[in-house]
C-alpha cells in the first residue's frame, strides 16, 4: 500500500499539473470504485482544481463549492499520467480523469478491488474520511510518546494503525523499528522512555529520507514505481538476505495477506520471534535465537 512518503510524491506531481487546471470529464471503468452517489460524479466535471490534501493514506483533490475527491488507492492501487484523452481500457484500468495537458489514470492490480473513489461534499464529510492517526512530523515527543502508550499494542500494531499514526504502514514501520533497534513485537506501554524517544526520531527520520529520496528520484517526472519493496531497503521484503548493518539474515513473522520483517540480532537481542503458524508447527523444534538456525 502506499504509505506516507509515497503519497507526499504523488501530490507534489499533481499539484505540478492540475491545480489551477479544469477536470473536464470523468471516465469510469469499474462500477464498484464510486462509493457515493450524491453529489453525482458529473458535478465536478468542468471545475477548477483549487488544491491537494494527504489524508492518512488518501489523496483528496479539491475544487469550489467544497467539493473534494478522494482516492484511496489501498493496496493495489496506482496513479499514472498519460496524454490527453488517453484510452480507458483493460481490466486494471478504474478511471480516467481528463484534464487540457493530460489524463490521470486510476488503476489497481489483481483481482481483489478495494480501491475506492468518493465525491464529498464540505468539511465535515472530508474530515469523516481522517482516521485520526496524528501527523509525526508536526507532533512533539510529548504528544508522539502519549499517543503511543494510548493502546497497549505491539510497536508493529500501533505504528500502522491510522487511528493513531498518520501516513505508516506495513513497509516502513518494518524500516522504522529496524532504525530505531526495536522489536516489532515490544509492548507500547511497557516501553522504556529512551526507547520512545529513539522511536520517534526514528520515525520522523525513516520517513523524511524515503520522500526525499522518492522526490530526487522523481525529478519534474511523475512517479510510475511506486511499490512496497525497494531494493534499497534494510528489511522489509529481504527475509533471508544479509541486514546492512550486522549482516545476520532477516527474519520475519507471517500473518494473514502480511508479513513483519526484522534483524534479530539488531532488535531482539538474537531472539527469533514466533511464526504463528510455523512456531505451532514445529513447536519444540522451533529455534529460540538466530544462533539456533
């Protein structure tokens, strides 16, 4: 899913080209991406783009009238710019918004459709659309270190949750502990203050130097490779590969359509964290610590 710093790119290379610019039509290619009905698509049709929002992981386009479309591209879910009029067609292709320089396409890989597109209509409905999490970047140490300790979750769960946490999802909060030497599984209320403080700079850090390197990439280009797996990455998706910094194989716990990646021997002192459904396996012959396997 795109996660913060992404979405920080995706709405730097829109404002380039479509604030202040008229959305002449919407093309729709799938029934079920429009979750509202009213006010009617065809409304915004013809308008001036006024400005661009992140909400959480959303992108919200606005217009006059406080009109706002929001895209949440959800896991499959990619944006691309095309020329004008560019065709709307292939199972993957949702839709197509066509403005004088080019067309936004709207599109989502595999066969699960969650990504979504709704058209509100002022503040209060937008505002339904925010989680809540809190932006980490204009929150102080005091504020980060409350919000955190509000749920006793694990360091993973809270990080990406959005009710608490604006903008973090699976792929760099794996990125985060690792840089900040933390076990994914570490209780948020039983943390030590030290630990807190190093995640949150941790955070803030992680976070600043993917969108700036998103940005360089990128240039005055639009980006077309967005994904959750980066080669230069220290830990997310490289199970089994070599961690940068010590050099001990990456380890991960695998749940449901996720996984958590992480160094034993940087974050859990060399113990290996149980596999819910390999743990209870092997059970006795699961290894306890990296120098086991």
């Amino acid at each position: 899913m795109p996660e913060l710093p992404d979405v920080t790119i995706y709405i730097e290379a829109l404002d380039r080209r479509i604030v202040g610019r008229p959305l002449e039509r919407i093309r729709l290619n799938s029934p079920f991406l429009l979750r509202t009905y009213d006010p009617p698509i065809s409304t915004v049709e013809g308008q001036v783009v006024r400005g661009l929002k992140r909400i959480g992981k959303r992108i919200a386009i606005g217009f006059d009238g406080e009109l706002w479309l929001v895209i949440h591209l959800m896991i499959a879910g990619r944006l691309h710019w095309k020329p004008p009029k560019a065709k709307l067609a292939g199972k993957y292709n949702l839709a197509a918004f066509d403005f004088p320089d080019g067309t936004l396409l709207f599109t989502e890989a595999g066969s699960k459709k969650r990504a979504s597109l709704h058209l509100l209509r002022g503040a209060a409905a937008l505002a339904a659309q925010d989680p809540g999490g809190i932006d980490v970047f204009a929150a102080t140490a005091g504020e980060f270190e409350t919000v955190l300790r509000s749920h006793n979750h694990t360091l993973k769960r809270a990080l990406t949750d959005p009710r608490l946490f604006s903008g973090i999802g699976n792929a760099y909060s794996d990125e985060i502990l690792h840089r900040a030497r933390l076990s994914p599984l570490a209780l948020t209320q039983k943390l030590p203050a030290e630990d807190v403080g190093r995640l949150h700079e941790a955070v803030r850090v992680v976070l600043t130097e993917w969108t700036d390197r998103f940005r360089a990439e990128v240039g005055d280009g639009f980006p077309e490779k967005v994904t959750a797996f980066r080669p230069e990455m220290a830990v997310h998706g490289k199970f089994g590969m070599p961690c940068p910094d010590c050099g001990s194989p990456v380890q991960r716990i695998r749940y449901a359509e996720n996984e958590t990646n992480y160094c034993a021997r940087c974050q859990t002192g060399g113990r290996l964290l149980a596999d819910r459904s390999l743990s209870r396996l092997l059970k006795d012959d699961w290894p306890r610590h990296l120098d086991d396997l």
